[in-house]
C-alpha cells in the first residue's frame, strides 16, 4: 500500500535448515518432484559486497518479457559501465536439496556497451528504456516452469539480476502467481536520487508530474528493477516456492501479466496462489480470479494488502503489448473514467472492494524493521500470529488453542474484514482463523485476521491476513518457520486437492423440550463438524446418562452411530427440569440437552401460539400453535381442526387455512399489513373454548414513499407554514426506523421561499417550517437524498397577504384623446399576489386635469380587482393613479401615451403684415376637437386669396412626417391688405385664414 522501507538482496542472503515439514501431497513423479532431484547449486546467490548500484550502472538489466514459454524467445537488454565484458548466468529457483537454485545456462564473454540514460516523460514520468538488445536466446523445451534468477557479473565483478518466469500451460494441481505489477509499482529505476520514478512518491525524484508531485503515473517494464534487480521475491516470495517444491506439490508459474491476458487459463488448476505483496491488480485479473473462483478453482492469498490498486496495461512505444503499466491514483486526472479507471478497488468508478473476492480487505501497516531492543540490529517490526477457531480442519494436527502464538508472522502490511464493505456473496463456512493486535501508523490499535470461506461454487478461499506468511514455511533469509504454519498450509493445500477434511467437533443432541411422566420420546445424536455438518465417518461409541434418578426411567444402551446419526428412545419418571446427556469418554466428546417433564398429558383445553419472529408488514412470519391441556403439557394426540382471525384485517391480510395439528403440535405462516400491536387468534373449529391468541408488534417495512401533511388551513405568502413529514412503508405504517435524509424542493421558486435544510426523521417523522411567497396552488415535494423513489408531495393554496398597493394596467398603452380605454386594478400583497379580500375603495387621479376627462368615481374591488373605465383628452404621456381612500401608501399608477384624435380644424400661422413682392412662410396646422395636434392627419389643403395677383402654395396632401403641421411659402402683391385661406379639399369645414397687411417696399 504503501512503501516498503526494507534491505534488498544486498544484505547476506543465507540458507538456513528447516524444520520438519509435511509429505506431499500431490503425485511423487509430477515435473517439480523431478526437476528437484537434479544436482543444486548456491551459485545464485549475489555478492552481497559487489552489488551494482543504479547510479553508477556498473552492470544492469532487464527482459523482453515478465514470463516466457519454452520454444519462445527472450531477450536480454544489459548496459554496463565502463564498457567491459559480462557473464550470463540463468538459475531455476526452487529447493534442490537446500541448494535453493539450479544453473541452465551460462554465456560467457559478452561485449558489453555503455547503454543510453533513461529519462521519464515530463507528464505523466513514464520511464522506459531504449536500449539495444544484449543477448537473445530460445528457452530450451527442458526447462521446468519456475521462477529463473539471471545474475549479470561484469568483468570487474559487479553483479545485478533479472528475474522473470517460464510458464508451460500445464493444468498442474497449483497456479503461482508472481506479483510483477507490484514489483514494477515500487521500482524507481534508476534509483540515483535524480531521475528515478516509481508510482510513489517517497522514491521519486525530479520534476512533478501530472500526479501533481514528483511520482509516476506510468511505470514501464522495459527497464532494470532498482537495487539487486528482483524487486521483493526474496523479501516475501521465494520461502513459497523452497517450502512447495521440498514437499513436491504440483505447481506451476505465472506472472500478474499472464492472468491478465490468458483468463481462462485458470480454470484447469485445483488451486491458485496469490503471495507476498501482490497489490496492483488489472480489471482482467480480478475477473479471472473471480471467473475462476465461481467455478469451483480454489484461492489462495499469502500475502496482504492484495487487489488493493486497479492498474490498467498499455503497450510500449514500440507496440510491445502489456509493457506499461498505468495507475493514476486519482480519477479527477486519469483520462478514462470507466471501470478501468485506476483508482482503489473499493472506491467509486470501481466498486469491488477486495474483501467481497478475499474475505478480507487491507486495513493498516508497520514500519518495516526496527531496532532489536538487545541487539540494536534493525529487524522485522512483525507482530505474534493469534490462533482464533482453532477446531477448524485448517489447523488440524497443529496442535494450535485458540490464543497460541506464532512469533514474527504478522507484518508488515495487514488485512481484515471491514463491516463498512460487503462480504463474499454468498459465502458458507466463513470462518476467521486468527485476531492478531498491533498497533498500526493509520489507526493505532488494530488486528490482523486470516480468513477461509466456501464460495457457492465449492471453491475455498483463503487469505492469511499478512505480508509474512511465507516466512513461516522456510528459514531462508528470515528464521521463522513453524512446523504448525507449515502444517497449516499443507492442511489448506491438500483440501484444495482433495476436499476439505470432516473432522467431529461435537455430538449434536436432540430432544423434544417437553416429555411426559412414563411415556418414550426420541433422541436424535449427530456427530458434526465444527460447521455444522455431519461427519459420516464417525465410528465413536455413545453413552447415555440423566439427571433423572427416578424408578423407570430408560436409557439407550451404549450405542454407535450410522453415517455419523442415530435416534434413540428415552424414558424418564420424575416430572421437572431435567437432563439427558450424551458423551463419547474416548473422544472427549460430551453434551447435555435439557428439557422439561410433566406428568401425563390431558386432552387440550386451550392452544397456544408463539414465535421468535418480530414480524414486518407485508413479510410472511413464522409462528407455532400447540395444543395444551389445563397443565400446560403439548396434547399429542389433540385431532382438532384450527381455525385462523386476526385483529389486522387489512386487504392482503394472509392467514393459514383451516389446519390440524401434528401430534399437537403445527407451523404456520401469516403475513400482516398494518404495523404496531395486532393478534392471531387459533380456534378450534368444533369447540370455540379451544382458543389461543398470538400478540406480536408489526414493525412497518422499508419506507418507500413520504407523506407530507399540515393542519389545514390556507398559509400565507411569505407567513411559515408548519407541516410534517412521515415516512411510509407500502402499506402506509409509519417507518420508525428510517434512517435517510430528505431533501425539499417547491414548485414556488419566487425569491423569498423558505424550504427547510435536508434533515432526517426521527422514529420516522419530523415536523419543519416552510415560508411560500406565490399565491395560489403550490407543492412542497420531500424526496429522499440516495433513493428518489422515497418521495412525497404537499399541495396546498396559498393566499395571498394584505395588500400593500395597487397593479394597475391600461388596455392600451396609447389610447386617443376623447376615447374611453379600460384600466384594470388589482390590489396586491408585498409579493405581487392579489389580495382577493381587499375591501378597501380606490380614489382615481389623472396628470391629466384638462376639460372633458372622465375617471371612475370611488369604488371597491372585486376579489381583489376591478377593471374601469377612463377617458382623457391632453395628448403625450400621462399616468392614472389609485389610491386607497383609507390607507395612501395603498397606491398604485399606470402610465399611457395619449394619441390625439382626428382633425376638427385647422389653424393658419402667418405674419401680420408682408411686403409687396416678397415671400413669407405661413404654418397650416390639424388639431383634434381638444386642442391637440391631429398627427395622424392626411388631408390634402388648398390655399386661395383675396390678392388675385397673389403667388400661392399648390394644393399639398399631408404626410406622417408632417405631424399635423407643415410650413408654406406665400408672396402678396396688392397692398393694403389682403387674405390667404387654406381649406381641407375633401371637407370644407376644416378651413382658416389669415388677414396680412401688405407694405410698399422702403425706398432706399
């Protein structure tokens, strides 16, 4: 999860004697059984004190391919500083007698070249290395799959590795896994301090990317892993490997690559195994393993903090597939947002949290190593392993208690199952096998568990719970293998070939809660599992023992069990509480049933009803009626027939058929609707005094819609109105236990609205405060926050509140002078709604004061509003204003363009004298019969005079631009007077004239 902070290989890798571990369990000729029993060699291991280091490059590498298949090629890209020859050494990882590795292949003499710097890509840090080929080969067909260790060593003795696997499609009993994708996460190639990148940025240097620090969003494998070269197979993995190839299991090898690409390979093993720190996981991974889980393929995880990261694969830049591997960390910057986008598996877009696949999920971490408190030697931060459930068949033959400890297994990352996300669906015999404490850097005290379930499928599922289980099985590095981890993990695995084992975790007792005095009643005796199951293979003896030490009591004699069952008579004599108890001395097995004995039973005078349920409106409950005589005894024999009522008669309402019972006794259904206190009543059909009642608390169901009510009267507009919320199930009961948020909306969105905030309910109601500002009819809808479907409305008329002024409207904007128009008054409330019970009276004003307007006298409103009818008579703008006699701020104006009215006559302007001879202008203007300029006026004028020698204008025909008036030029030429008349040709009434005294020009 997160880092590692850890010694690589370059501390002293050392061998170390094991402890006795188990036979195996798979076929003795199977290719790693042979492949172990040719020669070892310890010449893998590197020199601890001539480790090449990235910064000076004295001699690094890495392959074409993370695995590879014999018959294909691989190649190897080496770069060496200065140049100088180099040595190939190929070794098969694996037990060979302790040796921990066998050589196939050694090239010697290779010219090695200085290879190019590797730069990261300034978005996003990728790292990937061009380099030259070095060395190609074809692997051989001999080569067993395995884990293969290269160990480079220049000419000046400085040694790094590459590490990949050989796989061969063999549908052998295991399937590992090697955990490349994690070791690439965490590789920071080069690791100079300068340029190296990982997915993290505790060990990234350089320039921020688009991670927004100086981590890697993209990983390449096509360059060297940092340090010795094999990343942590040697921290967390190889002691798996030793541990199953010395007990000669049936594995093959994989990397996280290969699952990716070739899903279904999976399904032709009995078993496969994920181990160490296998944290980076693709989409196609996860659905292979589940694909292969749900097809009955068991799963094993030795390791923590798995399927942590969703990680996607992209192709180099040379369009080798499945070369770079991609994980942005955060959805608001990976640019595919779908269910590949690399974000953690439990979170959104993703949604498959880890512990629904493992059983458990990663919780929290140490550091690494810490100081010895004798030693001051860094060493393992681990903590103890603490056995929970040690009956189960897992630790069978480990001689584990529940508390025993295992030293140093629990580190340094650690799972658990978390409550807050789903479990594996539909898992059976899902048992936590240890709860190991620690306290952790994100949460302080915390405890680790290892898990194992059954999937629908058969397949068991196993997780360890820790980083270091591995380290239980081997001594290599590390000496903290235990013979009972190792017994364990034989135990997992040989179920995982053969079927989980049935052992007796105890004898099943039993027996009827009531007996009677005298009369023989049935044992039953099962000997189970520590799930529950019958274990048919039991051949213990029973023996019988009772409390009861009364003449006549008979017991079974001591007995054996067929398949693991068997049912017994027993008779006990002394009424009361009593015991039969049923024990195996020799397989310390031992249980006691308790019932209790009444004296002979009488016919039944009454029935009685009970269940252990709390029903739930419209969810059928179970229930039991028993036939008792007056001593309470269950009256077997009772051949009655029972008639069913209940208090809830609700449509739906579902009540049992009439039913006899079943030596007194009988199991019925009913399903009730209406929620809180209600009964089920059994009478005998035949003898009513036979009766029984069954009171029980209906609990509502699941809200799934809200009801919204209020008191009734009509609110206000901007006056709170009080109204509550309920929460119904289908059938209208009250849901006390809802939980959710409600969220409140309106179909009044006017500025001024008051919704409540989002609330919960409390025991399923809640009452809130709304202020509405529209009049009329309006909703308040409540709707739950996360299901929509949870909704309700309340519909109510809002009235308006007293008014506070006038809205008056004309119906025009521009009557005519002299013409009646309509205004329209509507008495409004502060938010503009119509007080439809205003009584006041309006006072009508005008800025018109003129002859001849006319305005509404004083008068009162309709429902809030009147229309009414005015006249004025001034041309241009002017307002009408009403005005509440009583209340003046009641008030309100309507504005109007007054046009004026058709042309009454006609007005001549001319000066009142002219010279001889010279011209002057004279102005004709229309006015309507008020006095206004006629604008609209286009009648056609003719000009004649008194002068016969006068110079007069044509006959001119008024246009709009105009505007009722128009200028002329008139010359008089008979002095001492004379006049000009201009008259309308089509209406002779509209005439004027002007009288003009005409002067002799002045002498000069």
């Amino acid at each position: 999860m997160k880092r590692i902070v850890v010694a690589t290989l370059s501390a002293v890798l050392v061998l170390s004697t094991l402890v006795a571990q188990q036979a195996p369990a798979a076929a003795a000729d199977n290719p790693v059984v042979v492949e172990n029993q040719q020669a070892g060699s310890t010449g893998w291991q590197i020199n601890p004190q001539k480790i090449a280091d990235d910064a000076t490059g004295q001699i690094k590498g890495y392959a074409s391919l993370t695995s590879v298949s014999p018959g294909q090629s691989i190649t190897f890209y080496v770069t060496v500083n200065p140049a100088q020859t180099y040595s190939i050494d190929v070794y098969r990882i694996g037990w060979y007698s302790g040796m921990g590795g066998r050589l196939r292949l050694h090239v010697a003499g290779q010219n090695g070249i200085q290879q190019s710097a590797c730069t990261p890509n300034a978005t996003t840090g990728l790292i990937a290395c061009n380099w030259s080929p070095s060395y190609t080969f074809t692997v051989p067909a001999d080569w067993t799959s395995g884990i293969y260790y290269t160990l480079l060593t220049n000419a000046a003795g400085y040694q790094n590795a590459i590490i990949f696997a050989v796989k061969d499609g063999r549908p052998a009993a295991f399937l590992y896994q090697q955990a490349v994708n994690t070791y690439q996460a965490y590789n920071n190639y080069p690791d100079d301090h300068v340029n190296g990148k990982s997915l993290y940025s505790f060990n990234s240097y350089g320039a921020n990317t688009i991670s927004g620090t100086t981590r890697a969003v993209k990983v390449s494998f096509d360059r060297p892993y940092s340090g010795e070269g094999s990343m942590y197979f040697f921290t967390f993995e190889i002691n798996l490997v030793r541990w199953l190839e010395k007990n000669g299991y049936d594995v093959t090898y994989t990397t996280d690559v290969d699952t990716d690409a070739n899903d279904g390979a999976l399904l032709s093993h009995k078993g496969f195994l994920s181990t160490g720190h296998d944290e980076y996981w693709s989409k196609g991974m996860y659905d292979a393993v589940l694909a292969a889980r749900n097809a009955g393929v068991n799963l094993a995880f030795f390791g923590a903090n798995a399927v942590y990261w969703q990680a996607r694969y992209e192709p180099s830049a040379g369009g080798a597939a499945k070369r770079v591997l991609v994980c942005y960390k955060d959805a608001s910057t990976d640019p595919v947002r779908d269910a590949t986008t690399t974000v953690l598996f439990r979170d959104p877009l993703v949604n498959r949290p880890e512990q629904t696949l493992m059983g458990v999920m990663f919780r929290d971490e140490v550091p690494f190593s810490a100081p010895d408190p004798v030693t001051g030697n860094y060493v393992p931060n681990n903590s103890p392993y603490v056995v929970t459930n040690s009956s189960h068949w897992l630790y069978a033959g480990t001689g584990f208690r529940d508390g025993d400890s295992v030293p140093k297994l629990v580190g340094y990352e650690m799972d658990r199952y978390d409550s807050s996300f789903a479990g594996p669906t539909g898992a059976t015999q899902w048992t936590f096998l240890s709860n190991s404490p620690y306290t952790g850097e994100f949460y302080g005290a915390e405890y680790a568990q290892s898990s194992i379930y059954q999937a629908p499928s058969g397949a068991w599922v196993f997780a360890s719970g820790t980083m270091s289980w591995s380290w239980g099985l081997d001594n290599y590095w590390y000496t903290y293998a235990d013979p009972r981890i190792q017994r364990t993990t034989a135990n997992l695995l040989n179920a995982f070939l053969n079927g989980a084992p049935k052992t007796v975790h105890d004898l099943k007792v039993t027996a009827p809660a009531n007996a009677a005095v005298g009369q023989a009643f049935t044992v039953g005796v099962t000997a189970e599992d520590a799930q529950g199951s019958p274990v048919t293979t039991y051949t213990g003896t029973v023996h019988f023992a009772t409390s009861d030490t009364g003449s006549g009591v008979v017991l079974p004699a001591d007995s054996t069990l067929t398949n693991g069952q068997g049912s017994f008579s027993v008779t006990l004599a002394t009424t009361g509480p009593q015991t039969i108890t049923v024990s195996d001395a020799a397989n310390s097995l031992s249980t006691t049933a308790s019932l209790t004995v009444a004296a002979a039973v009488g016919p039944a005078n009454h029935l009685v009803l009970a269940t252990t349920a709390t029903p739930t409106a419209g969810a059928a409950f179970s229930f039991t009626v028993t036939a008792q005589d007056s001593a309470g005894n269950t009256d077997t024999g009772y051949a009655g027939t029972v008639h069913f009522t209940s208090t809830d008669t609700s449509t739906g309402t579902v009540l049992p058929a009439n039913a006899t019972l079943t030596n007194g006794q009988g199991t019925f259904s009913a399903t009730l609707f209406v929620a809180g206190a209600q009964t089920v009543t059994a009478t005998d059909t035949t003898t009513a005094s036979i009766t029984g009642a069954l009171n029980v608390s209906v609990r509502p169901a699941a809200a799934s819609k809200l009801a919204l009510t209020t008191g009734g009267a009509y609110p206000t507009a901007g006056t709170p109105l009080s109204f509550t919320a309920t929460a119904l199930d289908q059938y209208g009961n009250t849901d006390t236990g809802y939980a959710g948020t409600v969220h409140f909306t309106s179909s009044d969105t006017s500025t001024g609205v008051a919704l409540p905030a989002d609330a919960t309910l409390t025991n399923g109601q809640g009452t809130f405060s709304a202020t509405l500002i529209r009049a009329g009819v309006q909703t308040i809808t409540a709707t739950d926050n996360a299901t929509a479907s949870i909704t309700g409305a309340l519909t109510v008329t809002v009235r308006a509140a007293s008014a506070t002024k006038f809205a008056a409207s004309a119906s025009t904007t521009t009557p005519t002078a002299g013409a009646a128009f309509s205004v329209t008054l509507k008495a409004q409330d502060q938010y503009g709604n119509t007080d439809t019970a205003y009584a006041g009276r309006a006072h009508f004003t005008s800025s018109d004061t003129s002859s001849g307007v006319v305005l509404p006298a004083d008068s009162s409103l309709t429902n809030g509003q009147g229309t009414f009818s005015v006249t004025l008579t001034k041309a241009g703008a002017q307002t009408v204003t009403a005005t509440d006699t009583a209340t003046t701020s009641i008030t309100g104006s309507v504005s109007v363009t007054v046009k004026p009215g058709a042309a009454a006559s006609l007005t001549l302007g001319a000066p009142a004298t002219a010279t001889v001879n010279q011209s002057f202008n004279v102005t004709v203007t229309a006015k309507d019969r008020y006095g206004n300029v006629a604008t609209g006026y286009r009648g056609t004028v003719q000009f004649t005079s008194s002068d016969l020698l006068a110079t007069l204008p044509a006959n001119y025909t008024f246009t709009a631009g105009d505007g009722g008036a128009h200028s002329f030029s008139v010359t008089l030429v008979t002095p001492p007077s004379e006049s000009v008349t201009v008259t309308d040709t089509a209406n002779a009434s509209l005439t004027a004239s002007a009288q003009i005294t005409v002067k002799l020009p002045l002498l000069p």
